[in-house]
C-alpha cells in the first residue's frame, strides 16, 4: 500500500534539459500516491491504485467537465499540451477505455521519468510528442480532438506564443465541432495574466463564431482575488442544448466552493474586476 506500485529501481529523478530544472518523483505522505516535483515545486499527484482520485482542484474540475459533456465509458480522443505527471491522461484511460490520446511535453525527460516511474494503466493509448504545443499542434495538419487540454500556464512567466489569441485560433482548429478546449490558468493574487487570458479566449471565440468563455474555479477567488487556479473552456461542445444541465452537474460536483460562469458572467466579471457571485 505504501508504494502503490512505484516500480522497484525506478528512475526518481531527472534533470530538465528545457528549463534546467531538476524533477523528482516523491511520496505523497499526505494524499497518499505520488507527487512529481519541479524545482521544487509540486505539479502532479497520481494515485496509482485509484487513478479516479485527483487531488488538485482544477484537474477534478476539468474531471468533471470531461465526464458531464460526453455520455459515460464513451472513449475520447484527448489532446494534453503540458504532461506533468499524467493525471489527467491516466483518469481518461480509467474513466473511458479506448480512448485514443496525445501528450505534447516540451520537456523531453519528463514523460520518460513519469511512466517509467509511475506507469499508465493498462490498455492506455498514449501518444508521446516532444517539442513546443503549438508548434507540433500545427504539425498535426488535419487531426481533430474531442477535447484539448491546455496545462502550460504559470502566471507571467506563461509562454507568450500560448497565451495568444491566434493560438486559441489554432487550437480551435484541431477541435471537433462538438469538441472543447480547457485551459488552466494559474496566477498570482493579482490575477492581470488570469483576465488577459479570459480577454484572448474571448476574442478567439468571438472571431471563430463560438458562443463564449466559460469559467470554473473556487468561488472565492471570484470575491477575492487571491492565487490560484480557474478553468477555462470554449468550444462548439458548449452551445449544447444540456449546457444548462451540464452546469448544475459541475457545481454539484465541485470541488467545494465552486462558481461556474456563462459567458455573459465570465465577460462581466474580467471586465469590470467586480466579481459577482456565481449562481
């Protein structure tokens, strides 16, 4: 139980060629599982006994997005721009069998520490490209996804090529008509790279004939701007006629507290930085 499947003689560490960073894969004395450490820093939790448990607040929420707006065990083809430790891949894998995904990771040891390590489940369909997102995104000339994972953004140090309106562009795209993009955004308590971010987003779907920016995240962070995480999504998927449906599931599911904003709310409340209390 302690190791949860940690291989014996595992690779634990590695140093990042891209960001000269070291990573470590260590217990989680906490949650349980494992965590992948970036200077320092936690990215990842994956538990490998139960790859349905997800500690971080934002993941479960893209979880649930993921598991509402298409019909339960039905598999996807999954998009992740940003590996990490494989969360959200491996609960795909578990959740719905047979999906067909591709992880795009810009740091070449990453995905070689983490698997070795923390191995995917079995039957897992993953496709492994190294390189920049948008980059090889664009190499992917004619491929459409159900839904792209965009998991790259650190506040202002966020690769500016990403954080683009004519990258949402593209992103768009790569999208089936139905499909949806979720973006985390993390920020400091300042939250100008967060609102920058909901305004290209915006402007893509404005541009794309898409019906808006959604929003999920903590409700406090929507009164008080403080450092975290919220959800971005856009996508044709979000004109569906369950949308309303879909919204109450996701408050429900939380995590707790949880605000979900339309788009007409997510533009109200980036644009006036007076947050309104989420229904």
């Amino acid at each position: 139980m302690a190791t949860q499947g940690f291989l014996p003689g595992a690779q634990r560490t590695a140093q990042l060629s891209f960001s000269d960073q070291p990573a470590w894969i260590v217990m989680d004395e906490v949650s349980g599982g494992w965590a992948l450490q970036i200077g320092g820093v936690e990215q990842s939790h994956v538990d490998l006994e139960d790859p349905t448990h997800i500690v971080h607040e934002y993941l479960r929420r893209m979880a649930n997005v993921l598991d509402e707006a298409w019909p339960p065990g039905e598999p996807l083809r999954v998009a992740h721009l940003g590996g990490g430790a494989l969360t959200l891949a491996r609960y795909v894998q578990a959740t719905r069998p047979g999906s067909a995904q591709v992880v795009i990771e810009i740091e070449r040891e990453l995905p070689t520490l983490v698997t070795t390590a923390l191995p995917m489940p079995e039957g897992t369909d993953l496709e492994v490209v190294i390189g920049d997102a948008r980059q090889q995104l664009a190499a992917m000339e004619g491929r459409r996804f159900d839904a792209i994972v965009l998991d790259v953004f650190s506040g202002e140090e966020s690769p500016k090529h990403l954080a683009a309106k004519d990258f949402y562009l593209e992103a768009f795209s790569h999208l089936e008509d139905d499909g949806m993009l979720l973006v985390n955004v993390g920020d400091d308590a300042g939250q100008r790279f967060l609102t920058a971010q909901v305004r290209e987003l915006e402007d893509a779907s404005a541009e794309a004939g898409l019906s808006g920016v959604w929003t999920l995240t903590h409700s406090s962070l929507l009164s008080t701007p403080a450092d975290g995480n919220m959800v971005l999504l856009a996508g044709g998927g979000l004109s569906s006629p369950d949308i309303e449906q879909w919204r109450s599931a996701w408050l429900k599911a939380g995590p707790h507290p949880a605000a979900v904003l339309d788009p007409a709310e997510t533009v109200e409340a980036f644009r006036s930085r007076s947050y309104p209390q989420p229904r």
